[in-house]
C-alpha cells in the first residue's frame, strides 16, 4: 500500500480515488502518530467509525486492507491488534523521478527519444500490451544543477492509458513531453486517482550505452531503479531509471 498518489479528486467521468483507499492511509498516519500504538488494541467498529466519522462499511474494508499489509493482527477473542513491526514504507509517495532528485535544485529533463516500438522482454512482462501493435517508449537524461543524473527510460500502452485515463495519451503527444517524464505527464493528469508504485533497487555497472548517454565510462558504477505504475490493478507504465554516482539521493523512507 506505500507509494501512493495524493490529490484533489479526479475530473468527472474518471474513476475517482476510492474513500476506502484514503481511509486507510488516514489511518496508517495515525498509527504511526501514536494515536494508536504498536501494541494496542483498536476500539471497537462501532466507536472506532464513531471517532473517524465514517460509515462502518467503509471502515471495514480499510480494516481488512490493514491486516493483509501486516499493520494489525486479528485475533478471536482479542480483537485487532497493532502490529510492533509496521511494514516499511518505502518511497513514501509516488512522485516522476525528476521531483524526487531536484527538490529545491533546477532540474532540466531532455528528451533522447519519444517513440513507437515493438515490445520487448521488460515491457511484456510488466505491462498489459494489445496482441500485436507498438508501445510507446521514451527515454530522457535528467540533469540537476547542470549534473546528467539519471538516465531515464519508460514504456506505456497507449491503449491501456487511453481506457483508463483518456487524456493521458493527448498529453503524450503534446508539448509537455518535451520537458517531463512520461510518469510526471501521468500523475498530472491522474491527480485523486488511486495510482500506486513499485520499486526495486539494484546496484549494477552503467554499460556502454548508457554510459556514453550520460557520460561516462562503461564500467562506471550505478543505481538501477525499476518502476512500476498501475491504477488500482492494472499496469499503465514501466520503467527503468539509471542513476550515476554523484546523482543526488533518493529519498527513501523507512519505519519499524
């Protein structure tokens, strides 16, 4: 449930941002605020929506939510339980890699490719992609402070984006894509909508492509972030993000 988008609601005739899912976050915070500690028993439904101010429905959806991502225990007999060991939160909000490595810093995004190709291996496997047809690919080098800092890549499914945010795919052909990621056109338009994120982290070597597409030597060491962004279930983007040394820190989040 970590790296969610957060904003107003969606425009009308979009799926909008489902209470249950703000429900739950609001009470991941207050966990974590200490209004209900590691440790403690929750009240019961009845106060607990009672204090919340919400229906009981909606409160046992979040409820069950919490126990399948190992915030609370329930026990027979006891009740729900807050878990000692909160799962980690990881990147703590679902933000284009361009905002989390130019916070306070000029950040220039320069477009190497906006393109059509056919799939390949990465896209198959993380991506719902139409039988036979391209994808949309693009790939751009993030300067901050004048630093190439991170060699990004993304692939989408124009007709996955189109169905589920139909604006979207206007905004990827339009001017915008010359100065922002792929993703940061996305969360733009999917502001309110329950967009969530997954990373993993690997330390590899640059390689001779990228490498020179960031200037550097092909044994160079580096970060490689591989993203993936879905609405509720279903992938809209892939990606990879390459990060040299010297590319500033990405904010990670952790609690236990």
């Amino acid at each position: 449930m970590a790296d969610r988008q957060q904003g107003r609601e969606g425009a009308p005739g979009r799926p909008q941002r489902r209470p249950v899912v703000a429900l739950y976050e609001r009470m991941v915070e207050a966990i974590r605020g200490g209004a209900y500690p590691p440790g403690s028993t929750l009240p019961t439904e009845p106060r607990l929506a009672a204090e919340l101010g919400v229906s009981r429905p909606a409160l046992r959806e979040a409820l069950i939510l919490l126990q399948e991502d190992g915030v609370i225990t329930v026990r027979r007999g006891v009740g729900r339980t807050v878990n000692h060991h909160l799962p980690p939160r990881g990147f703590e909000f679902l933000k284009p890699v361009e905002a989390l490595l130019g916070e306070g810093r000029q950040v220039v995004t320069t477009p190497l490719a906006r393109t059509r190709e056919e799939p390949t291996d990465f896209s198959t496997q993380h991506l719902v992609l139409p039988a036979h047809g391209e994808v949309r690919f693009w790939e751009s080098v993030i300067e901050v402070g004048g630093l190439a800092a991170c060699l990004t890549q993304e692939w989408a499914a124009d007709e996955t984006v189109a169905e589920l945010l139909p604006d979207a795919v206007a905004a990827f052909d339009g001017p915008g894509a010359r100065t922002s990621s792929m993703l940061g056109l996305l969360l733009d338009l999917g502001r309110g909508l329950p967009l969530t994120g997954s990373s993993t982290i690997v330390a590899t070597t640059l390689g001779r492509q990228r490498g020179a597409q960031l200037g550097r030597s092909a044994d160079t060491p580096g970060v490689l972030v591989t993203q993936v962004v879905r609405l509720d279930r279903t992938p809209l983007l892939a990606a990879k993000h390459m990060l040299p040394p010297g590319a500033p820190a990405l904010p990670v989040w952790q609690a236990r």
